[in-house]
C-alpha cells in the first residue's frame, strides 16, 4: 500500500511552508546519514517528537498542518495512526546519492514542500517491491516511483525499502522535504525512545 494525495493544503498555506524552507535562514545541518551502517550523508534538521518539543523548536505550525491531513484524509479510520512519533526535515542537492533504506515505525509519510519544484530536476521518492527488504543486495524493481510535485504528500509502510532519487546537475534547489513518522496506535503505547 503506497497511497498518494495532491493538493494537500490550500495554496496560502502550501506557499508559507514553500517560503520556510526555501528561506536561506532556516538551519540545515549535514552528516546525517538514513543508513547508519554507510558514511553517506544528506542535510536533515529534528522538528520534534510531540507537540511541546515543536513549539520548544519553532515548529508549531507543523501542528495544524498535521491535524489537517488527519482530519482530510482520515488517517486515523485508514492507518490506525493518531498521531506522529516525529517531524524531521531532510534534503538533498545534485551530488548527494541517496541510499535504500528502511525506516524506524509502522508508517512513513513524506511531504513535498516546494512549489516550483521541475519534474526534469528529479529528487521523487522510489520504494522498492515488497521482495526487496534487504540493503546488503540490490534491489530488483520499483513498487512505485512517486515524483516530487509540490503540495503532494505520499504514505507508506516504513519497512518498505525506499529511497530518494538524485537530484539532476541542472538544479540549484534543495531538495528538502517534511518526514512524518507514524506508529499504530496499539504499538505506541509501549514505545519508548
């Protein structure tokens, strides 16, 4: 199950998230690696854990964001899912090779941010089949292959092995996105840091 939705916010609210991120004072910092076991790494910031730790961070306008995909979208009736377990931003430029990874949680949802992203400069988002779970060998076929297009927010089991795809030459952009990660309720109860 790979689901996709467009248009997720309202054009005012997508373009003051695009302007955030694309700003030159928000902080990125490098060395942060998807995989721990490679010395591969992307530019990534923590937004936090729970509500408090966002607006400790200046991110509490992640929070309406939040509650508004899981009104719209029903994300509690659909993954069982009512909250987040943490925000974090990642990004990418041209040279930075992304590596297959899975991810920590039951759910993983990323948003796309940037609005006038061009599908020629790359930098989507491939998971893998479902028979590739295992990073010590190549993956062999792409489950789906989801194109960054500003507005557009995808879901997806975390133990999914995906990646994000290069970014082209010929981009000068970030490519940066918004990573929710999500546990099903039953097995957020006794989960502990």
């Amino acid at each position: 199950m790979i689901d996709v939705y467009d248009n997720v916010f309202e054009l005012h609210d997508a373009q003051f998230v695009h302007h955030i991120l694309t700003d030159q004072k928000f902080m990125w910092h490098y060395q942060h690696k998807s995989d721990k076991s490679q010395e591969i790494y992307h530019w990534h910031r923590s937004a936090g854990r729970d509500e408090e730790s966002l607006k400790k961070n200046g991110f509490e306008w992640l929070i309406p964001m939040w509650d508004h995909v899981m009104k719209k979208y029903k994300f509690k009736e659909r993954y069982n899912v009512d909250t987040f377990r943490r925000i974090y931003f990642n990004a990418h430029t041209h040279g930075v090779e992304p590596q297959p990874h899975i991810d920590d949680g039951d759910f993983t949802m990323i948003y796309y941010p940037i609005l006038d992203w061009q599908k020629n400069w790359g930098g989507g988002t491939i998971v893998w089949d479902e028979h590739s779970q295992s990073k010590k060998e190549m993956p062999k076929d792409i489950d789906k292959h989801v194109e960054y297009v500003g507005n557009r927010l995808f879901v997806f089991p975390a133990k999914r092995l995906h990646q994000a795809m290069p970014v082209s030459r010929i981009c000068f952009k970030l490519r940066s996105v918004i990573v929710f990660k999500c546990y099903i309720m039953e097995r957020l109860d006794g989960y502990e840091d």
